[in-house]
C-alpha cells in the first residue's frame, strides 16, 4: 500500500509549485529544475488525486448503495460506478509506487556503447558489425545522433570493437539493458556443410559523464604516446599521434587512435575514461544498496549471457526474461526493439516494486 502521506505531499508539492511558477518570481537558477519537477508531478497528479480521495468516495457509493431508501436503479449506477473506481484505484496505486521508486539518477544522460568481438574468431566480429549496424538503425529511427568514436575493423566488413557516443531524450535508460554478452547461432558464409556456429559480442552501454559527474585530477593520470598502427600492425601515420590514458587510482586504461591529431585522440580518450570511472562508481553506489537482493536485470555483468539470436530459427531470446520474438530479421532491421526493451523494463519494475518498503 502507498503511504497516504506520500500522496498527500505530492498534492501539496505540485500545487505550491504551480503557484511558484506561476508567480514568476523564481530564481533563474532554480527555474530549470523546478519547471522539471512540476513537469514529473504533472504526469502523475490526476492519479495521486484520484487515489487520495478513493477512500472517501467509496464509503459514498457505499453508503447508497446500503441506504434502504435508494432505488434499484441508483443502487445499480453506484454499485457499477463503485467497481470501475475500485479498478482505477489498483492501476492508480502502482503508477504511484513505479513514481515514488527511487530514480536511476543516470536515465536521462546520453550514453556511450561499447561493441567487442567475442569468441567466435572473424564470425563474432561479423556479429558485431552487425549488432552496431542494429544500434544505428534503432539510433536513426528515433532520432538520436549516434557518432563514432573509435573503431577497429576486422576482415570481411567486421569489427573487432567499436565505440560511439549516443545522445538524445532519456538514452541510457533505453540501452542500459544492453549490457552482456550477446550471442549468435547461425551459419557463416564460408560453411560449406551448413553447420551452424555459435560466436558472441560483448555490448557494454555507459552513462556519458560530464565534468560535474566525475572530476579527474591530471595527477591521477598516465598518459602515453605512441604511432598510431592498423591491420597486420603497419604504421597508419609517422606520428605520435595515438594515446593511452591510465587512471591510476582505478587502474582503467583507455587507448585512443583514430584521429590524426593527439588532442583530439586525448579528447575522446578521457571521454570515454569519465564515462567508465561514473560507470564504476554508480555500480559500488547500487552494489551496496543492493547487496541483500540480486536483480535478474541490470546487473551490469558484461560476461553474463544476456540474449541469443537464432537465425536458422529466425528468433531472439532474452535469457533474463524468458522472452522470445519470433521475428530476428526485424529485430536486426530495429523494428522490434521496442517491444524488447519494454518488456525488460516492465520486469526490471516488477522486481523493484517487490522490494520496494
């Protein structure tokens, strides 16, 4: 059950800042963020209403329906008017414990999504060209800008590994779930017996951190340079142009060489080296306030198998949630992925809810 006083100090909330916001004596540096909380508690407030005042209206309806002096035809209206409000009442109450769940302060930033070949030699990395070409298509079909920021190819248009940065409304908490080892049964092109391999990527999707979110010390860091280098090895410029950057403290490395310019590369390098240092951080934050129950979603956990794709049986399946779309072409084309993520996110809320106090 939500706690009335919940309720009850959403109402208050909501009404003192509509009459704050309306009076347009606001500090501008306030204004943002008291403009977005009333913008949140808009989209809930006609339920919190609802739900505040479903206790009083029922012992009315109650009341007609029990007086002896009503007639059959009020009794009937109040009776039906009574059910309907008792099944607005359990919607309601779970839209209002899905608001008052403690929010993933990291669900409105961008992100950036890390592809790698996994076991499965040139066909994983076939798998993760694929794979980055379903993140494009999803990207372009909501309108999100998707830029590179490194990438290493393989033989046959595959991908060792690629990096990209992905920036819009509410990315993260989209792609969060992305995040594991990806794994592919089909067979390859070069299989002369139709046999079917199995090979696997590994998606790693991080919230894009900003200056505010991590603060890096250049003492902290271990910068080195060196030639940039391509396939087989050989040097791609007679520079040294390439960076690897160690975080000393973390002991996380990032290599950086896919622009001709050092700055550029150094850019790119700490932008991704923020990004995994706020990643680490918001995991020992959530270890620790979860460390007495495991969540099946969102573990982080990039060698756990999360999904499959079968194309001989044209499906995918979500090992997390038992969930199958018979439709793997369109899934790859970014078609279904809606309907993938919504059902992740529907379980992901379903667990917090059972351990919600």
């Amino acid at each position: 059950m939500v706690p009335q006083k919940k309720i009850i100090d959403l109402i208050k909330k909501h009404a003192e800042l509509e009459i704050e916001l309306s009076s347009g004596k606001v500090d501008k540096k306030l204004f943002a963020d008291k403009s977005k909380e009333y913008s949140d508690l808009n989209d809930i407030i006609n339920e919190a209403k609802e739900f505040n005042s479903f206790e009083k209206d029922k012992k009315e309806l109650e009341k007609i329906i029990s007086d002896p002096a009503s007639d059959e035809e009020m009794k009937k209206m109040a009776e039906n008017e009574l059910e309907e409000k008792k099944r607005n009442n359990e919607i309601n109450e779970k839209k209002l414990k899905l608001f008052l769940l403690p929010k993933d302060e990291a669900d409105k930033k961008n992100a950036i999504l890390e592809i790698r070949a996994g076991t499965g030699g040139l066909e994983a990395s076939l798998f993760a060209a694929d794979l980055f070409k379903m993140y494009e298509k999803v990207s372009h079909k909501k309108k999100w800008l998707l830029e590179l920021i490194s990438i290493s190819k393989s033989d046959a248009g595959g991908l060792k590994e690629v990096i990209a940065s992905i920036k819009g409304r509410n990315i993260y908490s989209t792609l969060k779930y992305e995040s594991g080892v990806h794994r592919v049964q089909r067979v390859p092109d070069t299989e002369t017996q139709g046999r079917v391999h199995t090979s696997a990527a590994t998606v790693a999707v991080l919230p894009e951190a900003e200056d505010i979110d991590v603060k890096i010390e250049d003492k902290d860091l271990r910068i080195d340079v060196f030639r940039s280098s391509g396939p087989g090895g050989q040097s791609v410029n007679t520079t040294d142009s390439a960076v690897r950057i160690t975080h000393v403290p973390t002991g996380i490395v990032v290599s950086q060489q896919d622009e001709k310019s050092q700055i550029r590369n150094k850019e790119k390098g700490l932008k991704i080296l923020r990004s995994r240092i706020y990643e680490l951080e918001r995991q020992k934050k959530e270890d620790e306030r979860s460390k007495d129950r495991k969540s099946k979603i969102g573990t982080g956990d990039r060698s756990e198998r999360i999904r499959t794709y079968n194309f001989p049986q044209g499906r995918v399946t979500d090992h997390r949630i038992n969930f199958t779309l018979h439709k793997l072409e369109e899934f790859m084309q970014g078609e279904m992925f809606d309907e993938m993520i919504e059902n992740l996110n529907l379980q992901a809320q379903e667990e917090k809810l059972k351990n919600l106090n």
